[in-house]
C-alpha cells in the first residue's frame, strides 16, 4: 500500500517535470501575451494530438476524472470565466477551459 502511494507520488512528480521543463522554453512567449483568440490550439496540431488534447474534454475517451478541464489544470494561465486561455504547453495558443490533455494536472486551490 505505501509502496503504491509512493509510486502515484513519483509519477506524478515525473510527470510534473517533464511538463515543467517541455513548457519552459515558452514561458517568455506565454507571459510577453502573443496569444490571441485567432490562435487557438487544433486536435490536429502534432503536439495536442500526442496529449491527447480535446478541446471539449466530455468528448474525450482518455479522460478519467470528470472533473478535469483546462481551466482547473496548473498550466492554465487564462482569467476564470474566459472561454479559452493561455497553457504552458503550447506556446503562443490558447486552449479551451473547457478541454483537456493527458499533461492535466490539478490547480492547487
Ligand atoms: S489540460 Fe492543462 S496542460 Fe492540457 S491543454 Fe489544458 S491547460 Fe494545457
């Protein structure tokens, strides 16, 4: 049981960093704001379409928590209440709040 606990938490680290460190080359982009509502990411793009991103995340079969959209994931950066966002992942889109990929991982509150 321990053993398990421990392997969910270093998964889940492994996972935040790989993310953390595939996001960082676009950071600067990300926070200069060059997103804008004609770029939004597409399922078809190379990237979204390797994490699975759907941009309505009911209509995902990969999902498993019903309660995970983009805009509850940490890499999220668009304002509550907007349709779309910024994410870390995809440099200069946006993303639907309402959609979701596999690098979901939740907001801390
Ligand atoms: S779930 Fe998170 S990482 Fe994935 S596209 Fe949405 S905001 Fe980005």
């Amino acid at each position: 049981m321990a053993d398990q606990i421990l392997d969910n938490s270093r998964r889940r680290f492994i996972k935040l960093t790989a993310v953390g460190l595939a996001a960082a080359p676009f950071a600067n982009a990300l926070l200069s704001g060059t997103a804008n509502a004609a770029d939004m990411v597409s399922e078809t793009d190379p990237q979204a379409a390797a994490l699975g991103y759907a941009p309505d995340a009911t209509k995902s079969d990969k999902r498993k928590d019903a309660t995970a959209f983009c805009h509850n994931c940490a890499l999220y950066t668009g304002k509550a209440g907007d349709a779309e966002g910024p994410c870390a992942i995809f440099q200069g889109k946006l993303v639907h709040a309402n959609g979701w990929c596999t690098a979901w991982s939740k907001k801390a509150a």
